[in-house]
C-alpha cells in the first residue's frame, strides 16, 4: 500500500474510487455529488456510516467532525470495508489542511493501521488489493498549503504505523508458536534490521543476577526465560530512555488458576514487551537523537510440579523478599526484576509497560490506558502524548493509605493487595517499591490490559491485538528533547 501526495484537483486524478467524508449533515459541501443518494438513504454523516456507491466509484463515510482523531477513523474504517474488495487504487482530499501535516498523518496512519488483518494462519488468506491511494492537496476548506513537509509526514506516519502493525502480528501469534525463544530470536532479527545492540540473557544468567521473582514465574513452564535488552544509541544523543515491557507470552495464572474466560486471549500478556519492540524500531528508523533501551521479561506463567506456589517467598535482584499470594498476579514479580536490572546504569526516563492488571479496566474501561508514578508532570506529558497520537490515558493517583496494602507479615512485600479495591494502583505501587530513590520521579507505568487486545473492532484498531502502547511511546520520546 503506497500511499502519495498529488497536487491535482481530487477531481483529475485517476482511481478505482473515491473517498469522501461527510461531516455531520453538511451534505451541500463541493465535495458531495450524491446529495440526492444520500438523503434518500437517510445518509447523515455521523461516525461510523459508510455508503459504497460502485457505479459512481465513490465511498462516502461519515466523519462527525474534522478532528484528527475523526480523521484517522474514519479513514480506518474506509480502509477496513474496501480492503476486502477488488478496488485497487483510492484517491481522497486532505481535509484537514494544516501546513504541519498532522492532517497528513492521521490519514495515512487511519490507512495503515486500518487495513491491517491477522491472517498469517488462514489457509487462504484474504489478500489487501489496494495498491495505491493518492491524497490530493485540495482541502475542505480551500485553503492554500504548503506542501513540501507532507511527503516526511507521509514517511513518518509509515514508520509509526508499520511498526504498530509489526506490534499486532506478534502479540496475535498463538502462544505455543511465540515462546519466549521466538520472541528473542524475532527481536533479534529486528535488531540487525535497525541497527540496534541485543543481548540476550538466559537462565544461567539471571540466577547469577539474583532474580528469583523473574525465575519463580517460570518455574512450571515448558520453555526457559529470556530477558531480552536492546539499545539504539546514535552518537548524538541528548536524552536517555529506558523502557521496561511485561512479556507473559502466556498466563494461565499459574496455580491460582484462571478461570476459562479469564484465561482466553492471555496470549495478549506480552503486549507491553511487544510495544517496546516495536517503539525502539520506530525511534531508530526515525533516526531521533535519543538513547533508548527496551528490555524485555520473557517467559510463560504455567501449571505443573515445578510451579511456584501462593505462600512460597521469593528475592528480587536488589534482595527485596516478596511474600507470593497470588501466583496470577506474575507481571509485577517479572517487572521488578527487570526494574532493577535497568536501573544498573543513569538515564533521564524509565517506562514500565503491561497488561498488568483487569481492575485498570474497571477504572477506566476497556480501551483506555492507566498511567500513574509519583511524578505528575511526567504523568502529564504521557497522557498530552496519548491523545496527540490517537491513544486513550487516563492517570491514576497514588496516595500514602495504598502502600499499606502491600504489607506482609512475613516478607518486605505482599504481591497481592489486600483489599479488592484499587488493584491497578496497588499494582503499580508494587512496582515502585523496585523504583530506587534517586530515580523515582523518572519513573512512568503503563497499564494497557485493557485496550492491548479486543474482540471488536474499534477506531482504527482491528479484532485482536492493536499495539496499545506502541503509538503513545512514540509520541511521548519525540517529545522528550
Ligand atoms: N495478565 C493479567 C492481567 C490482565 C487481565 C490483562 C485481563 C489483560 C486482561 C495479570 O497477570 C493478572 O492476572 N492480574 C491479576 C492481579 C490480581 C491477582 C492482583 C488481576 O488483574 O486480576
Ligand atoms: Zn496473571
Ligand atoms: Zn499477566
């Protein structure tokens, strides 16, 4: 899918068909030539109408308003009714006329992210014919732009969304197909692709560290741990970032078993690691003269003899002891470990990132992220960074009573809360007790359970995985000099 900038008239440019937006009842607008259609189809233009018209080529979808975020999803939603289809070639305005290029960018990211299906295990998979879309510089509102930054709008718009779908394909990989060692051997060709350092650390290694959190989880499982560490250091770097991302390639809940429902789509619970993955690609290809450092816990929470057990106490890499209670609640026992491995050296930021816990949906629902650390202006930035690239955050508070939730009689640590209420903040109070003190305020967590996987489209996220994370990292790095 290539998609090109064209200073012609929408009108003169050739294309299988034509899409265009029709903002909330302003159906007098130049661009409709269907009035009549539409009113007689009742066609209003609100968010999420579509109306294929072959005989005249065009495609009219409802848009509500010339926000970006309208802009991309309602172009993901194009990109999602005509990609089955034989159509070949589109051609749209650019509606959003900014000389910028944000308008630029959401429409070719609503393409790209909008087109994407999962069809790798499909016998006869369903193909994208479309080949070519054309954005032509004529605007909604006929203003004038400037267009020569477009075309690096366009560039970077492919970089952020490849790397997006790139996300998708692996957290959709079934999880006895990506096990940890496939998920080390595919950041290992990732690394050679984009210039980036690994080092991959086995069992041995992490024994010899002292992470008896990250080696208790995978105690039971099939397939040893990896801890996966990438670096993209160009020579010019102003700033140093680190991220951490959970990489559960699978939780059953280990002996505090999930339940049927609970367990399907756990596949899902390396979704953190996969977004920083695909956030050190993106930032390396888009050459940004920043340090970044992505390190990744890999390993499957499983059921067997060997399984780490509720009572069992366990010691983290810096000695902290961690009374277990709940064998399901993994992530925080993998993170702190890596949480201390990263903290070895100085840098500006460290992000953590996880499918870490179902009570940040209840918070928040479904589809949006949970942030929260003990610096707010951090918190901030991160949601401003979320909802410029089209992601959902919301920030969560700590407070002084949550901590005492987290007590233990017999160790430094519970891994469970003791209460019901809160659990997305006590899970993240947990991982702050990793966070040394001269590095607490860099400090970020992300808790993305709740959008990284639906079994619904939405926006311009597809069924399944959607690389909740990956956007919103991006966005937040380019902003950090
Ligand atoms: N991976 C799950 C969290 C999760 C739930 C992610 C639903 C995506 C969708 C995590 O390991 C977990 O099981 N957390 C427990 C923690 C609890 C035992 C304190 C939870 O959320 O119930
Ligand atoms: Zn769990
Ligand atoms: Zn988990």
């Amino acid at each position: 899918m290539k998609i090109k900038l064209s200073e012609k008239k929408l009108k003169d440019i050739k294309a299988d068909c034509e899409i265009v937006f029709v903002v909330n009842k302003n159906l007098g607008h130049k661009f409709i030539r269907d009035k009549e259609i539409l009113n007689e189809m009742n066609f209003k233009g609100k968010a999420d109408e579509v109306l294929l018209l072959p005989e005249k080529k065009r495609m009219y979808v409802g848009i509500g308003d010339l926000e970006l975020e309208s802009l991309r999803c309602a172009t993901a939603l194009a990109a999602r009714t005509i990609v089955k289809s034989k159509i070949t070639s589109l051609k749209i305005a650019l509606y959003f006329a900014d000389d910028a290029g944000r308008g630029i960018k959401a429409l070719s990211e609503g393409f790209l992210l909008g087109a994407y299906s999962y069809q790798k295990y499909k016998s006869k998979p369903t193909k994208n014919n479309i080949k070519q879309i054309i954005i032509s510089s004529e605007n909604y509102y006929n203003k004038k732009i400037e267009i020569k930054n477009l075309e690096e709008k366009i560039k970077e718009a492919e970089i952020i969304s490849k790397s997006v779908n790139f996300v998708r394909d692996i957290v959709n990989e079934p999880p006895s197909d990506l096990t940890p060692l496939k998920f080390s051997e595919i950041a290992k060709a990732e690394a050679k692709e984009n210039n980036l350092t690994i080092k991959i650390l086995g069992k041995k290694e992490l024994e010899k560290l002292g992470m008896g959190a990250f080696l208790a989880v995978n105690q039971a499982s099939a397939y040893p741990p990896w801890l996966i560490y990438l670096n993209y250091k160009p020579k010019n770097a102003k700033k140093k970032i680190i991220l951490v991302g959970k990489g559960l390639t699978y939780d059953t809940g280990g002996l505090s078993l999930k339940l049927g429902d609970g367990m399907l789509t756990m596949k899902m619970d390396m979704g953190g690691a996969g977004a920083i993955l695909g956030v050190i690609m993106a930032i390396s290809q888009l050459k940004l003269p920043i340090e970044v450092q992505a390190i990744i816990g890999a390993t499957e929470n499983a059921i067997g003899k060997d399984a780490y057990k509720p009572d069992d106490v366990l010691k983290a890499m810096n000695g902290k002891t961690i009374e277990v209670r709940d064998t399901d609640a993994e992530g925080r026992l993998v993170l702190a470990d890596c949480l201390c491995y990263a903290q070895k050296e100085n840098f500006d930021y460290i992000i953590d990132i996880a499918t870490l816990t179902g009570a940040s949906m209840v918070a928040l629902g479904e589809y949006t992220s949970a942030v929260m650390g003990f610096n707010q202006d951090l918190n901030h930035k991160i949601l401003k960074s979320a909802e410029k690239s089209g992601e959902l955050v919301g920030i969560l508070p700590f407070n002084k009573y949550l901590p005492k939730l987290l007590k233990s009689e017999i160790a430094d640590i519970n891994n469970l809360p003791s209460s019901r209420y809160g659990r997305a903040i006590t899970a993240g109070l947990f991982l702050g007790e990793f966070i040394e003190k001269r590095n607490k305020k860099k400090w970020a967590h992300i808790d993305i359970a709740g959008p990284a996987f639906k079994d619904k489209p939405w926006g311009v996220n597809p069924v399944g995985a959607s690389g909740a994370g990956t956007r919103l990292l991006i966005e937040w790095i380019k902003g950090v000099l």
